[in-house]
C-alpha cells in the first residue's frame, strides 16, 4: 500500500518543483504544472514555452486543471491521515464454506471481531437485519455478491464468504478508478468548455472584422450597391446567429453533461464516506452501474466558426457581376480558419506573412498548429486549375496542394505535394512568381517559374481521390503574395 502510494505521489507531483500540485494549470500540449512554478519560468525564460516538451504556449493565461487539483487536494488529505496514527484496520480473513455451515452466533461473532465497536453498532436498525430471518447481516457471500446472516449461510452450498468490513474495503477500492475516470471526464469536459468560450469570443471578433470588411467595399460602390450591402450583411448576421446558437447549444449540451457528471462525482464521493458498511453494499450495485454510464468524450465539430471566405473571398468580383465594370479577382482565397497561429492574413485574405508572436486563435479542428501552413478556402476534384504566388525573401517556403484529410495537429506531411525552398534549397526561386498548375483529370501538379520567362521546373503525379485544396507554408521571411487573375465577362486561366 505504501508503494502504491508513492508511485501516486510521482504520478502528481509538478516536474518543476517536484511536489504535489499546487494550483496545477494545463497547457496547451497537455502537460501541467503548478501555477507560481509556470509563472517563475516563463518570466525567467522571457518565452511562453513548455518547461517539458518545449512547444510554444497558445495561451497567455493556462486553464486550471480542476480535475488533477482536486485529485491532489484528495492525496494531501490521505497523506495527512496516512501520517494520524489510528485505530487497528478490521481484519481481511475469508470464512470458507465448511467453515460458514458450522457457523453459530458465536463463531460469526470471532469471524467479525475485528470490527470496531461503532461498526458493529452500526448494523443495529433495519438496514443491517436480513428479511428472511430478522438476523444481524454480518458475513458478505463472495459468489452471490450479497450480504447474509447466520440463518442464510445453509442456503449458500459450496460459497465463501468473508466479514463485511472486508467486502466494503474491496469494493471501496474497486470503486475509486471510477470516480477517477469520472473525474478525468469532467476535465475533459472543462477543457471543451474554454474552448467553446474561446470560439464565441472569436466567433464575434470575426464579425465585426468582416462587418468593417463589407461596410469599406461597398462605400466605394455609392448608392447602387447600398442593396447589396444590406444583403450581404444580413446573411453574415443570419451566420453569426446561427453559429452562436449552435455553440451556445453546444456549451449547454456540455453544461448539463457536467451537472450530470458532478452529480455522480458527489454521489460516489458520498457513498464512499459512508462509515455503514452494509447501507454501501447494498447501494453498491446502483452507484456502479451509474459510474459506468458516462458519455463520451466531448468532440468539437467542425466549421464552427464564420465561414469568412464565404463572405470575404472574391467579394469585389461578385458585385462586378451586377456591375459589370473591372475588378480585382483572386483565383485562391486564403482561409483564416486554417491558418497557423503565426501567419498574419491581409484583410482580403491574398497574402500573408509569418510573426513570431503567436495570435489568440481558437484550436479548431480545420486549423494547422505544427507547421506554419495555411489552405486556400475553395477545394476541387475535377478540372484544371491555375493560380500563380509571389514569394518575397525568405529561405523556408512552400506552394503546391493538399488533400482534405492532411494532417494538420502532428508532424505528418501525407496529403501533400509541394515544391519550394529550405535553407535555399533544392530552387533558388526566392523573389520570384511561381504558377501552380493542377490537372486533375491527368492526374498531375505542375509548378513553373515566371520570371523572367515562363520555366516548367516540375511535374508531380499524384494519386488523390479526394477535395484537394492551395497549400501554402511560409516558415520566415516577408510576405506570400497570391496574384490576381485576369478579369473579363469570365475568367481565363492562364495559358502555358
């Protein structure tokens, strides 16, 4: 038991400072520490850096870890009695069946003398007498799982049976990996919760950056495109409602699965401190079955924030529809909702540029959070496509396309063909423009170099069966440009 203990202590105990937790945080790579421990290396360090893995921090201010505080507040106090001296522990023996058909009041009364005084007083009243026999419950049957008295024992052929105090210490111990399980569950739950809140926070940033957006583009277009404007703001607003109802929805549904987590937390915790060995066996079954009937883990889906592109991406193009007069059009339109935290989008979402200081983004299931990658917003899977990028000074980037399905949470680059530099190699392209060029009927992805003339410098075959969306990954240097395309009564793509 004093092994099983310490090994506890190491598994709580702060990498740090190498105590038990003391107000634990949770970092975003899932490692926690205590908070003034947290605080002391970050503001020795200068960088918000995991003191054990290293990764960058995406928050300035780390959740709690309620769950891993109070397990901890838990072995404090099982540490503190552990060092109380106490009264002796009831006795562990098992009676045999042999030994349980020759049982008489007085042979149960040795096989129980190990309880303590107020134990025993404590199967007086009805919920310690059997029904059958209106005798004292004392002994537990091993194979039936149930409480009987010296009367019952003849009934239970061929069983074992042991005290009760033995049978609730057993059951005590098999009921706490539950309770640890269920509260595991309620930080998870937690966890989803900040998320969500994060996503309502961002969710409103986003609108009110394309509100501004929107209100710009269409005071250049005066009193014609005054409809188009109400339109257009309308279905963002309609959006935004949408999104929020389905996130609150969403933090409800959570909210009210972590009532119902608390509540069993309670009642187990309650159960466990009962003293009554036989009103806990008897409620055993029940709180059991209700610590096995948890959901799952919380999951939060995608396309939870505001579809910016929808709104954003070729908006001077649409209205040139109506108007017919000539307009920017960009082929690609880059995807906030994928872009790593580092990379910092134009507002008409056609270039970017990598920081060091990471923006507050939410963890969304659509975003790159390992490499400094981003996704156009328009996939396909047929045709041939076209779009040309203007790479300034940098000696780390990348242009080509990605499946829907790349990874974008570890270091796995599957899904992706690409060609661009890394440490000046394998092309010497930078300041250059580059065209990506994808047949998807042929099955190939091809890149060419422009300047000063057109130069095919790779064709790549690839095998994708599913939506292949514009990659892009800018690790250092200036700023990623994608060039507009040519603009009539429709579009033409480029020409090799």
């Amino acid at each position: 038991m004093a092994d099983s203990f310490s090994l506890l202590e190491g598994d709580l105990s702060c990498p740090v400072c190498c105590e038990i937790f003391r107000e634990p945080v949770i970092l975003s790579c899932s490692h926690s520490l205590c908070r003034a421990c947290l605080e002391e290396t970050w503001s020795k360090g200068g960088t918000q850096d995991c003191p054990v893995c290293r990764r960058r921090s995406s928050r300035d201010q780390p959740p709690p870890n309620l769950a891993l505080r109070h397990t901890c507040e838990i072995l404090l106090r099982e540490r503190e009695t552990k060092d109380t001296p106490g009264p002796p522990k009831e006795p562990t023996e098992e009676l045999t069946e042999e030994s349980a058909k020759n049982a008489t009041e007085g042979v149960v009364e040795e096989a129980t003398g190990g309880l303590s005084q107020s134990e025993n007083t404590s199967h007086r009243g009805p919920q310690g007498v059997c029904s059958l026999h209106s005798q004292k419950l004392q002994l537990f049957c091993l194979e039936d799982e149930c409480l009987v008295c010296v009367e019952c024992v003849l009934e239970h052929a061929d069983h074992s049976f042991c005290s009760v105090g033995k049978a609730a210490g057993q059951r005590r111990k098999g009921l706490r990996p539950q309770l640890e399980a269920l509260q595991k569950k309620m930080a998870a739950f937690s966890k989803a919760e900040l998320t969500c809140d994060k996503m309502v926070a961002h969710i409103r940033v986003q609108t009110q950056r394309a509100e501004r957006q929107i209100k710009e583009e269409f005071d250049k277009l005066h009193c014609f495109l005054r409809d188009e404007e109400v339109e257009r703001l309308g279905v963002l607003k309609e959006e935004e409602e949408e999104k929020n109802k389905r996130m609150k929805e969403r933090v409800d549904e959570i909210s009210e699965i972590m009532s119902s987590l608390s509540d069993t937390i309670r009642a187990v915790e309650e159960k466990l401190a009962v003293d009554d060995d036989v009103s806990f066996l008897q409620s055993y079954k029940t709180i059991m079955e209700r610590t096995q009937s948890v959901p799952e883990d919380p999951q939060l889906g995608s396309r939870a924030l505001i579809n910016l592109a929808k709104h954003l991406g070729n908006l001077s193009f649409q209205v040139w529809e109506k108007m017919q007069k000539a307009v920017k059009y960009t082929p690609v339109v880059l995807d906030p909702n994928t872009a790593h935290p580092s990379l910092y989008l134009s507002e008409d979402l056609t270039s970017l540029r990598p920081e060091d200081k990471l923006q507050s983004l939410p963890d969304n299931p659509e975003r790159f959070d390992f490499y400094r990658d981003i996704l156009g917003s328009e996939g396909f899977t047929s045709g041939t496509h076209f779009w040309d990028v203007e790479v300034g000074e940098s000696d780390d980037w990348s242009v080509g396309v990605a499946s829907e399905s790349v990874s974008r949470k570890i270091d796995k680059k599957s899904g992706l063909w690409a060609v661009g530099v890394r440490d000046g190699e394998p092309y010497n392209m930078t300041k250059k423009t580059q065209r990506i060029r994808v047949s998807w009927d042929k099955w190939e992805v091809s890149f060419f170099r422009l300047s000063p003339h057109i130069r095919k410098l790779k064709t790549i075959q690839h095998k994708c069966t599913e939506r292949m969306y514009p990659h892009f990954h800018l690790h250092n240097g200036q700023t990623l440009q994608i060039l507009p395309g040519k603009v009539s009564l429709k579009v033409e793509n480029h020409s090799v």
